[in-house]
C-alpha cells in the first residue's frame, strides 16, 4: 500500500500502481470529475500518472492558475491535432498557454483565412467527442528525435537537439497525434467543450526574424460554455472601451511614427492628466510626504552603485556626456538616495516621506509596446520612504490606507497580495523576518485579506502588490510596496541614533497609481472615455444657435473659465442638433446651448450627459452645481459586467 498525504494534512492509503486519478476518487466521485491535475511532492502531473511510494498530492481544479494553464495547453495540443488531420503537411513548433488563451505556431504553405478557423473548430469538436486517452511517456533522447523526423516534425527535431542534457525526452499522445512536451496534461480531450480560435498572426520561428515567419493562432477555452461566452463579451468591450480607440476620438494622446513607444499628450489629455495629478497633490499633502525631481541622466557610477548598469543595462538608454557614460533614469530610487545622502539624518528627523512624479524610460521591445499601457517613457507617482525598525508597520497601514482612498475614489475593488524571500535574494534571515512581519502585520492589523506568494519577493525585500478590477473584470497591477533592506546599504546611508552611533535606515518603495500614463489607459478604458465631471478634459461644451448669439455665447464662456471650470465654445455655422450630438459622442459632460431666449433672459439652458434636460436655469446656480461635483469629486456610475 501507498501512503499518501493530502493538501489539509490527512492521509489516505491506496493500493500500489494507484494513479493521481485514482486518489481522487478515493476521496469522492464528484471530486474526482471536477479536477484537472495534480501535483506529486509539489511537480505537477497529469491525473493518469501512477504513484510509485508515499508522496504528498494536490488536486487543482479550473478556478486554479495551474488548471487553467493545464486545460489550456491541452486545447492546445487538440488545436494542432485537428491542423494535422486536415494539413497533414503541416510542420508544428509551440503551442504554450498563456494568460487567458493558448496559440500554436505552424509552418503551412497554405495561408489561414477566419473561415479556416472555423473549419479547424469543427474538426477539435470530433477530437472532443472521441474521447481520447492522452498519454505521457519518455523516450530516450536520439530516439525522440528518430520519432519526431519519422513524422516530418523539424522544428521538434531542432528543439530535441538545443536540449543535449536531456537523457531522455518527454512525448504525449492522443490517438494518431504525437507531439514533443513536457506537460501535463488532462486525463483525456473530452473535458474541452468550450473553446474558441480567435486570430491569425504571424510570429518568427523562436522570436528571430532572420528565421521563417510561421502563422500563429490563438485561442482559448474555458470548461463551461457559460464562462466563455462572457470572456468573448468581455473581449468585445474591451475592444470597444480601446483606450488608443478612445483616445484619437477625444483627441487626449497620439503616438507620433516618429516616437514608437512615447506618448504625445494633446491639450484635452492634458487636461485630464492635470486633474488627476493635482488629486495626487492633495492626498500626499495631507499625508505629509514631501515633493522632489530628481534628474533624468545621471551617470554611470551612480547606476553602478545601484546595480542597475550590470543588471538593467539592456533597458537603459545610454549616452556619453564629456567622455564620461551615462544613463537617462529607468527608476527614480537612485535619484531618491542622492537626496537622502545630500544632508546628515537623525532618528528625529524619522519617518521621510519623499515623493516624486518621476519620468523614466526603459527601452521595451517593439513588439510589446501598447498605447500607453505600455511605453518607453513615462511618469511613475513614486515614493521613498525612510524610517526607523519600529516604524514599518505603521508606515505600511499608512500607505495601504492611501492606495485604498484612491482606488476607492475611483471605484475599483482590488485583491492584495504578499510576495516573500525568494531563494536568490540578498541579505540576512533576520532582516527578512523583521521585513515580512511588518508587511504581515500590516495587513493583518487592519483586517485585510490578501493571497501570499512564497518565494516571489524581490531579491532585495518582501513586497505588497494591489491588483486593481474594472468594470469589465480585467485585473491590473498597479499599486506596490517594497520593502528594500538592500539600496540603503549600497548607498551608505545612515542616520544617527539615540545613541549617538550611526545606523542604517529601512527604505521603502512604493507606487500608488504606478504609470500616471499606464492609469490614465485604464480610466480611459474604465469609463469608456465617460470621465467624471471632475477628471473630464472638457467639462463643459457652450454651444450657440447661431452666430446672432456668439456674444453671449462668449461672455457665458468667460465666466465659466474664471471659475476655473474646463469649458470650450462650440461658436461654428452648423445646425444645433448636430453639435449636441458631437458633443455627446466627445462625452462632454455638460453642453449649454444658448440662443434668443437664453441671451434677452440672461440665463441658460443646461443638458447633462448623465441626467438628460436639466431646462433654464441661472449662470450662478449652474456654477455651483457644477463646482460642487468637482469639489467633492463624485465619481459616475459605471455598469459592472
């Protein structure tokens, strides 16, 4: 007999040459149909493996990272079965899951149209309905490749030869298919019922463009139908809410050819970007931080001293300055401990809250630039904190309390979770103790729930990661805290304690909104371009019936503009009609039209975006209607999917 111990502890006994599967059902019928994978002394495993002596099990269902990345990677290997079944001289590379989905890479001649997707589905359907056994077996290494060539699999024979280590070689099964990989994989294809292929691309055999250009596909698949018509929903209004989409139409940002990667703020993005910031002047002033800029290039010494110039290099831009190297900033922190450096420091002088909208550029690939979602160049709402030991925990609540305020300002509900020491990491184990209990208690003492992931933390301290949730479900990480243990001492920096002796102070990093620029995408998104009044670029659209009226048109404009109220005129010969309707297609949240009546009344008509005809009302009335909105910062109700 095996014995075997489960996630909670228990043990069960199963008799010898048990598989996964077979434990499964030892505990009950119903858990059995509902998992997916196992893991076997923490390596995951397909449920049909056998156990070969006492070992600890797991079982992970869909709604685990590990079971969706399992589902998807056998949907994966289904995909190219059905491509072989219909091109059989098609030659395969990867099908890796990935976030959401799964793609394949194929070597095909003939060239994949939308209509070919559809004729691939319906073959991965019959895959499904036959059921098939999918089998995991090595094979020794010169044998995996006689396989693979046998079946005219090239670029399985090239990725069998870059693994020269491997004695022997890990091959997978399912019916006539046959295909290198490590797994694991599900017990069988019947489990995939709802899937779908969603575009064609074009991707160069492992990344290098001096190779061949192969067509990939991505997919995904979920295991209730249910759950995949509302991802492929989510999916449409994300394309819709586009914030590049959304950004052209109300002319906040471009990204000019000849900048790929640095976002150019037009006038209304601007605006946008101005309300937000001064938002984050507010609450850092009440929380008494103190606001720096650091310089943009610093050289090459400083970078050394950081350990960026041997660990980021490859991100930085570089230039020489007086025969000497230097470095346009990709992080603001060096900067910070110059400032921290430029004066002695008592324990008095304790806890230092150093802000900074510090801009950074990282030289990101091509390939991965993305709007603003993803730049290179941008501002990060950063800040530095310096305090004593015993000051960790309160400064840590202190900082949940303010990204708590913000996201909760803006609507958004978020999950926090507690990255600790990963196995290459700097420093002593009692430092890190001290670290991860201020980052624990901090949670803990203010009733917060939160996910913790063993042995994610930066090499240079335990961190805190907010993941922020839109209106359409997509989560962001945004918000960080990280306790570094490890610039403090590259630095030197000290301060003098109560015992007159010099110290080393605990440092930490923290973003609250991350990328301004990355934020803006996702408000963008979020509301669907449909800002609150107070964050709105343009507030206020005055719109005249005709030219007779541009007068008072204009004096209403004015007086709006001394209040400080975002307000544009919309003074052209067009009919009325068409400019209320494009000022609701810019989502303006007020237009005030004025014409005959407006002007010998010496009042207003108002129509609100959110409320519809709001009719006549006084100039004043309407300015502290509006000025209260924006006082109060009232956020606008946004429809949850």
């Amino acid at each position: 007999m095996i014995k075997v111990e489960l996630k909670d502890g228990s043990l069960l006994e199963v008799e010898d040459g048990s598989s996964l599967f077979d434990v499964a059902k030892n505990i009950s019928d119903g858990f059995a149909r509902s998992v997916l994978v196992g893991s076997i002394d923490g390596r995951l495993a397909s449920l049909n493996e056998k156990l070969d002596g006492d070992c600890k099990v797991n079982f992970f269902k869909f709604e685990d990272a590990e079971g969706k990345e399992v589902f998807r990677h056998t949907t994966a290997h289904i995909f190219a079965q059905a491509v072989k079944r219909i091109w059989p001289e098609t030659k395969l590379a990867i099908g890796p899951a990935i976030d959401n989905g799964f793609y394949y890479d194929i070597d095909l001649d003939h060239r994949l149209v939308p209509e070919d997707l559809e004729k691939i589905e319906a073959e991965m359907k019959k895959i499904v309905k036959e059921d098939l056994s999918i089998e995991g077996f090595e094979v020794p290494r010169e044998e995996a490749i006689k396989m693979m060539e046998d079946i005219g699999e090239d670029y399985k024979v090239e990725m069998i030869k870059d693994l020269p280590e491997e004695e022997h070689i890990s091959m997978y099964r399912q019916g006539e298919f046959l295909d290198l990989c490590r797994g694991p994989h599900l017990k069988s294809t019947k489990k995939i019922k709802a899937f779908k292929l969603q575009s064609i691309a074009g991707a160069y055999w492992r990344g290098d463009e001096k190779n061949k250009m192969l067509q990939r596909v991505y997919g995904t698949s979920f295991e209730k139908k249910k759950d995949l018509d509302a991802h492929l929903k989510m999916l449409e209004e994300a394309k819709r809410r586009d914030h590049r989409k959304i950004g052209r139409e109300l002319d906040l940002f471009m990204i000019p050819e000849e900048g790929p990667g640095f976002p150019l703020f037009l006038p209304r993005g601007i605006e946008l970007k101005q309300a937000l910031m001064k938002y984050w002047e507010e609450i850092h002033r009440e929380d008494r931080y103190v606001e720096i800029e650091t310089p943009i290039i610093l050289n090459r010494s400083l970078w050394e001293t950081s350990g960026h110039w041997f660990h980021y290099k490859e991100n930085m831009y570089t230039v020489k300055i007086d025969e000497e190297d230097y470095a346009i900033k990709p992080m603001n922190c060096p900067g910070a401990m110059i400032f921290y450096k430029s004066q002695l420091h008592s324990y008095r002088d304790f806890p230092m809250r150093v802000a900074e909208r510090g801009r950074v550029h990282r030289h990101e690939l091509s390939g991965a630039l993305h709007g603003l979602m993803r730049v290179r160049a941008f501002t990060q709402d950063d800040a530095h904190i310096f305090m004593l030991p015993e000051q960790i925990r309160e400064e840590i609540k202190g900082v949940i309390k303010l990204i708590d305020k913000v996201y909760t300002k803006f609507g958004f509900s978020y999950h926090v979770e507690l990255s600790t020491r990963p196995e290459d990491s700097m420093g002593t184990d009692e430092e890190w103790a001290v670290a991860e209990d201020g980052l624990r208690g901090a949670l803990e003492e203010l009733g917060m729930d939160y996910i913790v992931n063993e042995g994610d933390g930066a090499f240079y301290g335990p961190k805190i990661d907010f993941h922020l949730k839109d209106c359409i479900g997509r989560t962001w990480q945004c918000g960080t805290i990280q306790l570094d243990m490890q610039l403090p001492q590259r630095f030197d920096a000290t301060y003098v304690g109560k015992d007159g002796e010099k110290h080393r102070p605990v440092m930490i990093h923290r973003v609250c909104l991350g990328s301004i620029e990355r934020f803006i995408g996702i408000l963008i998104e979020n509301y669907a371009g449909k800002f609150p009044v107070w964050l709105a670029p343009c507030q206020v659209k005055v719109i005249s019936v005709s030219d007779k009226y541009n007068d008072y048109a204009n004096e209403v404009m004015a007086k709006l503009f001394d209040q400080g109220i975002r307000v544009e005129l919309d003074s052209r010969t067009e009919k009325v009609g068409f400019k209320i309707r494009e000022a609701q297609l810019e989502k303006i949240p007020y237009m005030i039209v004025v014409g005959e009546k407006e002007s010998s009344e010496k009042n207003i008509a108002v129509r609100s975006r959110d409320e519809g005809e709001l009719g006549s009302m006084q100039i004043n009335e309407f300015i502290s209607k509006i000025d209260k909105q924006i006082e109060e910062r009232e956020n606008v109700e946004v429809e949850v999917l």
